[in-house]
C-alpha cells in the first residue's frame, strides 16, 4: 500500500523485488556514495547482500514510491550470524539469553534524508517489530560520534573493536523491556509499544 500526498511508509521488504532493490540502495550508499570497501559487494549488479540477509527482516522507509532508508533485524534463533557472535561478544549469552536477542546491522538513509527524523522513525518501527516477535535484548554497532544518538534513544555502550570494513566502530546494547531507564532518558523508545499509533505523517506496516 502507497501513502499519499508527503506521507512515509515504513514496512517489511518480503517479495524477491523488493529485496533486490534494497541491496541495489545499500551498493548506491555505501559504494557509490561513500566508497567504502564491501566484501560483499556485487559490482556487476551494483548490489550489496550477505548471508543474514538469508534468515533476516529488513524494513524499509520509502517516500513516493522510493527507497529513502532501511535497516535489518536478525533474531539469533533463527541461525548463525557469524562473525558477529565474536564482535559482539554473544558468546557469553545462555540459550536461554539468545532466543530473545537480536542484532541489528544495514542502516542506512538518503543522503537528502540524514537531517531529518527518519533515523528515530526506522528505530521506532524495528523497535515495535521487535518487540512483535519476544526481543528483550538488541546489539547494534556504529561509528563515532553516531554512538551519541543511539545513546540518546537508550543504547548503552559495550564494546570498542575494529570492523575489517568501517574501522574502529562501538558496540551497543538495548534493553527494550526497560522502560523505566528509557523514559528517564526521554527515549522515543518509552512510548514506542506495539500499540502505539505511528509518528505523525508516517504510516508503519510492520507485517508478521
């Protein structure tokens, strides 16, 4: 479903289109635009897409038909997320601890689009979705100084390591059950429920 008029819908990338359209944006950011080394990188269909693309949700933020952001969530239930489980330092999480946490990697916005809110839109929406689906717990990692605005909508910092693509990156940790430390901190996330109504002028299909 398409919104009219400026409205943005935010919403999970399912059909085999859409996903080849979100590794040929996450390509036009990250290799056209910032000309960052990628490893997975296809340069001959101007495409990125790895293997926790293969078990992950990407949602996606279009505007008028058009890709303007995403990100990827991947519950560890569902299988390996490789390399991560040592950036992170997931091995030290019970069975128990790994049914209920998840990473989050790939986001990434429109250049036009990255003084705007989009980025706390995404967040709310993978939020939302992930508390869907039983998530207590949530990595993500980034580059400085972009730790202060995860920071800000309740991340907390873990660890310092150096990325084989992004350098020197810190890893941060969510803990979405509690509430009582996100409204201290006057988190987006504090009133981001499953029932919540969506940001205005933003429609969010978070589809199961």
């Amino acid at each position: 479903m398409r919104l009219n008029g400026d409205a943005m819908e935010i919403r999970l990338a399912k059909t085999a289109i859409e996903l080849s359209e979100v590794y040929r944006f996450r390509y036009s950011i990250y290799v056209l635009e910032m000309n960052r080394p990628q490893r997975y990188a296809d340069h001959s269909q101007r495409s990125i897409r790895d293997s926790l693309d293969d078990f992950g949700h990407t949602l996606v933020a279009y505007e008028h038909g058009a890709i303007v952001g995403t990100l990827r969530i991947k519950f560890l239930r569902d299988g390996s997320v490789g390399e991560y489980d040592d950036f992170y330092g997931l091995g030290s999480l019970s069975e128990q601890q790994r049914v209920s946490t998840s990473i989050t990697t790939r986001l990434m916005i429109a250049k036009e689009f990255r003084s705007g809110t989009l980025a706390v839109k995404l967040s709310k929406a993978v939020f939302q979705f992930a508390q869907q689906h039983a998530i207590q717990t949530d990595f993500i990692d980034c580059n400085p100084p972009l730790d202060k605005f995860f920071f800000r909508m309740g991340h907390k910092r873990v660890r310092e390591i150096s990325h084989p693509e992004y350098g020197d990156v810190v890893v941060m940790k969510l803990d979405l059950a509690d509430q009582a430390y996100l409204r201290s901190i006057k988190s987006p996330f504090a009133k981001s429920r499953a029932t919540a109504s969506t940001p205005k002028g933003t429609k969010t299909y978070v589809l199961n």
